[in-house]
C-alpha cells in the first residue's frame, strides 16, 4: 500500500487482517467494479462496522503480479471517484505496474510502500 494510504487506513482503524481479506476477494474475483487498466474499486469493512456502513478502496491489480492499495474513503464522503481522480489514478497505475520488483522494494525499503504481509 502506498504510505497515504496507510495513513488513512490507520485513521479508520482498518487492520491488517482486513486489508489481507480484501486482496483476497479482489484475487478471487470480487469487487464492485473494474475501473480499467488494471484499477479497481472494492468496498472495505472499517472496525466494528460492516461492510455496508464502510468504505472503498482503489487498488492496482495486476493478476500474478502485485495489487497496491493507492486511495480510500468512506462511503459516507463521496460515492465514486471524479473523473478527473479516475484519469490521474489510470496513469498512476501505469508508472508503479511498470516498477521492477527491485525498484518495489526499494520504495518499501524507503517507506514509500507498506507491504501487507500474507
């Protein structure tokens, strides 16, 4: 997950077990829509709520690869992503699919990216 995302993610108590359940349903083909250019949207459950009184979250999936959780909010902040935040994240996307896996740990070396562990 990028460092900002970590940060939001901490700020509405979201643990780690549940960002690992949600990569597991998005690998499992269940999220609420393909954004495209390998960007997802997929709802999280925040602690003691459920996922219906939660939030979303933008992930870049690229199926055997990686998955990075770039961007969260809450359901109750806004409903989807501007059209302009969709065209920022869709070339976002194609910069860190195009990191090496030596230039990814790096950035997680560096603190920019948090690794969930599986």
């Amino acid at each position: 997950m990028t460092r900002q995302f970590s940060r939001w993610a901490a700020r509405q108590d979201i643990p780690e077990a549940g960002l690992r359940v949600t990569l597991e349903e998005l690998r499992a083909g269940q999220y609420e829509a393909n954004l495209g250019g390998h960007l997802y949207k997929k709802r999280i459950r925040f602690k003691g709520q459920g996922k219906s009184g939660s939030g979303w979250t933008i992930i870049f999936y690229k199926k055997g690869d990686r998955a990075i959780f770039v961007h969260g909010f809450a359901k109750n902040e806004k409903g989807n992503l501007s059209s302009k935040e969709l065209v920022a994240f869709k070339e976002f996307v194609k910069i860190l699919l195009a990191l090496t896996k030596q230039e990814l740990e790096t950035a997680i070396t560096n603190g920019d990216f948090i690794e969930v562990q599986p």
